[in-house]
C-alpha cells in the first residue's frame, strides 16, 4: 500500500526520531524515515516483521509505503523536519519510506503506551502477548516490546476474533519491531532474557504448552510464499549494496529456525520464570 504525506504533525519519541504524519488517505501514520537514528535497515526489519505478524493475526500496526515528494519535503522544512543526531541534523530525502498506521485519529481519540496490571485481564486480545513472545524469540527481538492501547471494534482489528460488530473493547496493538533480526546487525541469536515485556501481567494467562497455540504451530509452519511477498514489495530504495543477498540468506536462517520455536520460548521461559508463574508453578 502507497500513500502521499499531506501533513506534518509532530515528531515522537524513541531512538529512530519517527514523526506522526497524516497521509492522502485521511489516515495518520507514525513514519519511520530512511535517515532515521538508528539505521537505514530498521525500516527493513519493520516492513518484514508487519507482514509476518498480519499472517500470525497477531495485532500490528497496517504497514504502508509513505511517499514524500521533493516539494513537499521543501513545504515540511518549515514544519523543522528532521532527525538530530549529535549535532548533525539529517533532512528525509525524497521517496519511500516506512509508515505504520495509527488506529485511531490521535486527534480525536485516546491512545495510551502504558495499562495498568489490574486492567490487563479486560484487553480483548491479552493472547496476542503470548503470541508476541513466540514471535520475538523467533525472530531475535534486541529490544523490549512495546504496544499501545486503544478503544476499538474487534471486529477491525483481530483476525481471530467474531464480535458484535457495535462492540468496544480494549485493545492492544504491537508496535516498533525495528529490532528484531538484532536490529542493524541482522544477526538470529538465542538470547532468552531479550525480547519479553519486564513485567507478568501480559503473561499471566499462560499456563503451559496450550496457551502458546496457534503461535507455535503458526511460525513452526511459517510459509515461504509470506516470506517472498514481504521482500517483493519493498522498494530498492532501502537497501544497499549487496544487502538483498544479505537478507535472503537471514531470512533463509530465519526459516530454519522456526523449527527450533520450542526450545527458544522453553530457554526464554527457564531465564525468566518470575514472568511466568502459573507455567513455572505447574510445568515444573
């Protein structure tokens, strides 16, 4: 999916400097620039991962190609456009970018980055946290997850679920997947400790095996058609030379690795029991 960048609204935080930026469709988008802070490959990995976590129907945000004009990049240098690293200011350039889509109009609606533990048991998609500690053990998330909460129809946002269609609920939706593959360093490590939320309450509801289905047997039989898409439909823009070929053979790993899922969440699970008390309680 391509839209236009029409209007700057305000930068946010996080280490990539992404900016919030409302595109041709009407619809906001936190935007992730190729001269972002961190790496250019950052916007590799987040393309890669949100088509990967679509086919799981674990709840991400819509990944959209943003397209920012030369003229309308010149209008936004108003708007102070641009990622400062150090003393050095980087300007976007002209092209493609990463834009994820915000659920919700933030102007209108609310969104929030933290829920409190006594409210986690009300998110209609809790489970979604179990399937994102599959995912990330697959895919050698650095970093910690993170997620925003929302008020919204389930019916639009979870695959998995069949709804009234006038209901509201609390939702979770995944976001900021720059660093899985390591981040830049596009390495596939067994690191058990990374990659988990620091406290119990997204996990609460996992008490063995069981609660980690149909995520397990979804990444173990994760298909290569979905593989092949999401690395046709990135624009060359992104890469470097020789980084295409770098990519196929970690993706290549990445799908051998599926087969080890068990061990990886059995080792995550073994490094970090005070997150998983009913599991630990129960499995021994």
């Amino acid at each position: 999916m391509v839209v236009e960048a029409v209007e700057v609204m305000r930068k946010m935080r996080g280490g990539a400097q992404a900016w919030l930026i409302r595109a041709s469709d009407d619809r906001y988008y936190v935007v992730k620039f190729k001269e972002n802070a961190q790496h250019p490959r950052i916007l590799i990995n987040e393309w890669i991962t949100s088509h990967f976590l679509s086919h799981l129907q674990i709840c991400a945000g819509h990944a959209a190609l943003m397209r920012c004009s030369a003229d309308w990049l010149r209008k936004a240098e108003n708007q102070d456009l641009s990622i400062q690293i150090g003393k050095t200011v980087r300007r976007p350039s002209a092209g493609f970018h990463y834009g994820s889509r915000v659920p919700v109009n933030p102007m209108t609606s609310a969104l929030y980055d933290y829920l409190p533990d006594a409210l986690m048991e009300s998110l209609e998609n809790r489970s979604h946290f179990h399937g994102m500690l599959v995912f990330d053990q697959w895919v050698s998330n650095a970093d910690t997850p993170q997620a925003i909460y929302f008020r919204g129809k389930p019916n639009e946002f979870l695959q998995d679920r069949l709804s009234a269609p006038g209901k509201l609920g609390m939702l979770a939706m995944m976001i900021d997947h720059g660093y899985a593959f390591q981040g830049p360093e596009w390495e596939l490590r067994d690191s058990p400790r990374h990659g988990v939320y620091p406290r119990p309450a997204p996990y609460a509801g996992i008490t063995g095996w069981q609660s980690l289905d149909p995520w397990l047997t979804r990444v173990r039989c994760f298909p290569e058609t979905v593989v092949d898409e999401a690395c046709k439909s990135m624009p060359s823009s992104w890469f470097g030379e020789g980084e295409e070929a770098q990519l196929e053979r970690l993706l290549l790993r990445l799908l051998q690795r599926a087969k080890r899922i068990p061990d990886l969440v059995d080792a995550c699970r073994k490094a970090r029991p005070e997150l998983f008390p009913l599991w630990t309680s129960i499995q021994g």
